[in-house]
C-alpha cells in the first residue's frame, strides 16, 4: 500500500471540499464523530458486562464423561 505525504492528503482534502461543500462536511464530521463514540461506550459497556458475569459465575464443575463399557460377549 503506498504512503500517503503531506501534500497527497492536502489534494484529497481539496477534493472532497469541492465534492461536499464545507456546511455539508461540518454535518458528515459531527455524525461520524457521534458514531465512534456511540462505538467506543458500547465496546466499553459490553466489556463491564463480561466482566461482571464472569467474575458472579463460580467455577463450572467438569463431569467426567462415562467410560463406554466393553462388551462381555465374544464372537466365537
């Protein structure tokens, strides 16, 4: 993937401005920010969550499976 300089990001800015418009670029800034932070509190509150429910539940007890019994009966 190529780098992207200073001057490379200054044209696509250029661009986009001439695209959009700036009052439409003030409303896509505000909605994309209100979106990444809707994103980070939900990441954070599912986090507590497992947190909490890992941290309520007791160790589960591991049953052993039973042991498949042989046959007594042999082919003669």
């Amino acid at each position: 993937m190529p780098n992207l300089g200073v001057w490379e990001l200054l044209i696509i800015l250029v661009i986009v401005l001439l695209i959009f418009g700036a009052s439409r670029l003030t409303s896509i800034g505000k909605g994309l920010g209100g979106a990444i932070s809707a994103f980070r509190s939900e990441v954070k509150t599912g986090r507590e969550e497992e947190e909490e429910a890992a941290s309520s539940k007791a160790p589960a007890q591991v049953k052993e499976a039973p042991k498949p019994q042989e046959e007594e009966q042999e082919s003669a």
